[in-house]
C-alpha cells in the first residue's frame, strides 16, 4: 500500500525509486515489524493479563515450569498483526504469492486462536476437537495446495526439487496436492510442539525465515538463480519481504517471550508462523530444504512420535517426557542452557541449508 503510493511517485522525485528494490523493502519490513511488536507489546501484554487469558500449566509436565502459571497467552495475536501490517506497507499486493502466505498465516493462526480461545477464556482443556482441528488444517492446506498446482505462471507447479543436485527434478503430478498438504500441516503442527520453553520456538522460526529468506530471493532473482543452478520462479522475489516481517515480528516477540517469558505465543501463534513456513517452502520449491533448516522442529516432532509409539506397542518410554526438550530440562540442563543450545544446533543446519546452494 505505502509501497505502491511511494514508487508511483519516483517519477516526481527520483530517490523514490529505491522502493522498487526487494532488498530494501525487506530492510524495512524487518524493522517495520519489530517497531510494532515493540510498541504494541507492553499493551497486548497489559491486556491479556487483564481478560485473564493466562497459561495453564499441565499437572504431568516439568516441575520447573509451575512458576509460568498466570503468564499471560495467544501473544501470537500480536505477531501475526505485526506481520500483516507490515506486509501492508511494504508488500506488493499485486503479486499472487503475497496473498497466498497471508492466507496460509492468518487461516492456521485462526485455527489456533480458536483453540486457544476455547482452552483460555472457555475452560475447556481439551480445545478444539482435534478432529475439527486438524480437519481445517487439512482443509485450508488442501485450498493452497490445489491453488498453487493449477498456477499457470508456475513451470514448475507439480515438482520436487532435490537439494545438493542440480537436475534432480522429479515430476510428482497430482501427487503433488497431497505431498504439499503435509508439508504444511506438518511444518505447522512441528513448530507448535516446539513451542513449549521460553523464546525457543520463536529463536527457531527466526533463524529459518532468515535462512529461508535468502534462498527465496536467489529463487526469485533470474541471474543468481541461473548462476547458483536453482529453479527459478518468477515471482516468487517478492516473498522476501514477508520473511523479512516475519523476521522482524520474530524478533520484537522474542524480546517479550525471552525466559523469563512475559508472554506466551499459543497456538494462534505457532500454528500461524508453522503453517506460514510450510507454504513458504511449498511455493519456493523448498520442501525438502525445510526439513533441513528447520530440523530442530523435525527432531520435536519425531521425539513425540516414537515416544507415543514405544509406550503404546511396549509400554516403555524412550524418553523421559517429550517434545525432546523436556527430556534434557528433566536430565538436569537449566531451561536456558536448552534454549541456546537447541538454537545453535539451529544455526548450523540453517548454515547447512545454505551450502545446498554450492553443493549442486
């Protein structure tokens, strides 16, 4: 919107036209929503405390974390306004793209909000029912799913591209729909199990938008994308600016929910930034890159996997609680020893995903 107002005027006054350069939108995207989150925070805090929408703490989770009862909740609010705001400002809306992670962000940060809305403010522990829970995950992810393979501008609608080989490109067909659908449910529901100590699904969403964010600039620059053997997608460049808001809401939200958190992001939250991050690979062609960068979420998701898996068929534990974190916080290591640790694991296998680009 403020894009588009100031680039139209370049004409009139020629430093204007530094606005049509992805790059510097993206700057100011990240600053645009980190100057939100910050400004908004202390007041979305303030009043979540005050409609008493507050953490309740499970009986059989760690001990340690008793002293978060009363913390207020569904912070995600703010996360998923400051993005879509600064989107507002700085995204072009003429792109398909944009509109289609706006989609994905507010549609699965509807669906946790509901559930954190009927857990919160209703008193219901159990939530949304999971059947209707992940049947508007399936539901939504299907819609942009099918969307994205019957995009005539896209010629490479219905393919997985290997990362680490530059020619191996395999042509799922239809095939493809469902593959998406469990990209992004999966990268949405793994991203709310990690969220379950202060600042680290947060730090971790962080350091994958970053790393996300540079290769879909390079995908959506013809000359990189040629020079680095990477599909390009026409479009797709402008997509950095998203992940630049959702770098820069990451970052304000994480000087709120850094241990010891004021606020807690919820599901509204989690499931948003997740399902946010699932489309983002889906469009960029970077479903397999995102199991790599994202890997910490990936080790989340399996810890409760094979957790629930080896107590159902042996009726023995492999590991003293999951999601994973709560084994090393019952083991001993202080909750922000496991914070920074599991983010530099996340570092390196952001830096990993990066070397795909060389190593084709």
């Amino acid at each position: 919107m403020l894009y588009s107002l100031l680039y139209n005027l370049h004409d009139w006054f020629s430093p204007l036209n530094v606005f049509r350069y992805i790059t510097f939108r993206t700057a100011l995207a990240v600053i645009t929503a980190m100057l939100v989150t910050f400004i908004l925070g202390p007041w979305v805090i303030r009043r979540l405390r005050r409609l008493s929408v507050t953490q309740q703490i499970r009986d059989d989770g760690p001990q340690t974390h008793v002293d978060k009862a009363g913390t207020p909740t569904m912070g995600g609010v703010l996360i998923v306004i400051s993005i879509l705001i600064t989107i507002l400002l700085w995204g072009d809306l003429r792109n398909t793209y944009i509109w289609v992670m706006i989609v994905s962000l507010t549609g699965f940060g509807a669906i946790g909000f509901t559930d954190d809305y009927l857990k919160v403010v209703r008193k219901n522990p159990k939530g949304l029912r999971a059947c209707y829970k992940f049947g508007a995950q399936i539901f939504l992810a299907l819609i942009i799913g099918m969307f994205l393979y019957m995009d005539p501008k896209d010629p490479y609608a219905d393919v997985l591209s290997i990362p680490f080989f530059k020619k191996w490109l395999f042509d799922l067909g239809w095939f493809y729909i469902p593959f998406s659908i469990v990209v992004i449910i999966g990268a949405s529901n793994a991203v709310n199990l990690t969220d379950g100590i202060d600042g680290l699904a947060i730090g971790l969403v962080g350091i994958a938008v970053l790393a996300n964010g540079a290769l879909v600039y390079i995908s959506g620059h013809k000359g990189l994308a040629q020079y680095l053997h990477v599909l390009y997608l026409p479009g797709t460049g402008e997509l950095t600016v998203f992940c630049g808001a959702m770098l820069g809401a990451s970052l304000g939200f994480l000087w709120y929910n850094a241990y010891p958190a004021d606020v807690f992001m919820g599901d509204v939250g989690s499931l948003g930034l997740g399902g946010a991050l699932g489309t983002l690979a889906v469009i960029t062609k970077h479903e397999i890159v995102l199991a790599v960068v994202g890997g910490i979420f990936v080790i989340e998701t399996l810890s409760v996997v094979l957790q629930v898996a080896s107590f159902k068929l042996t009726g023995k534990r492999i590991f003293r609680m999951a999601p994973i974190h709560h084994h090393f916080e019952l083991k001993g290591w202080p909750e922000p020893k496991v914070i920074v640790r599991f983010w530099i694991v996340g570092i390196m296998l952001a830096l990993l995903s990066l070397a795909t680009l060389k190593v084709r």
